[in-house]
C-alpha cells in the first residue's frame, strides 16, 4: 500500500474520501448519488442538495478528469485537506473534506477548489 493511502486511509474522513473517489474516478455516477445519500450529513445536503453535489461532480469530471493525490496538506481523524491533480490539461485542485465525530462519520463539509495559479500569499484582494 503506498504511503500516502496509508496516510489518508488512517482517518475517518480519508475512508470517507477514498470511496467518494473510488466511484467518481470509475465514473459510476449512479452509484455516486447514492453514496452522497448516505454518507452526507442532513445539514451539509440542505446546503448543497445530493442533484446539486453530483452535478458538480460532473461537470469537474468533464473538465479535469479522473484526480489523483499530489500531496497531503493535512490529515487528522475527521478532516483532511489535500492537493489533487487532473488527468486533463494539467489542473490542480484542493479537496477539504470533513465529517462527524459520531459513526457513520458522514461528510459535514466538501470543498474542491482550483489552486489559484500563481497568486502568493497575501497578494489576493
């Protein structure tokens, strides 16, 4: 098992993140939506309904393709911030996702974001 499964698959949330991407990368959107049904909190799905994430999904699948882990950023039992590439034109994401405390540990937040291109630090307005 390479290093940086074993770093994310030692926490509650990298589990959570591994099965989500297991699916979106095979392209299985049907299973997918059933996976965000389940395994969102109630609270993170009023804010952003399962038809909404998975459209999204899509569209990122369309436009950067199957991702992979470029680096852990940060890993702790119920969160994890990483920075992913795209199979397509060479793009890079950050993915923070987090989950409750209590079993199933479902997603209370998801985010993917570009990486901002070459802006540094404290030159954003």
């Amino acid at each position: 098992m390479s290093n940086l499964k074993q770093k994310i698959g030692a926490s509650k949330a990298g589990r959570r993140f591994i099965a989500q991407m297991r699916l979106y990368n095979e392209g299985d959107f049907w299973k997918l939506r059933g996976y965000l049904r389940a395994g969102y909190y109630d609270l993170a799905l009023l804010e952003s309904p399962v038809e909404r994430r998975l459209l999204d999904l899509k569209a990122t699948r369309r436009l950067h393709g199957r991702l992979k882990v470029d680096h852990v950023e940060v890993t702790d039992d119920y969160g994890i911030q990483l920075l992913m590439s795209g199979e397509k034109n060479g793009s890079r994401l950050r993915l923070k996702m987090n989950v409750n405390g209590s079993y199933p540990h479902q997603v209370t937040h998801y985010s993917l974001e570009p990486v901002a291109g070459e802006i540094a630090d404290g030159d954003e307005s």
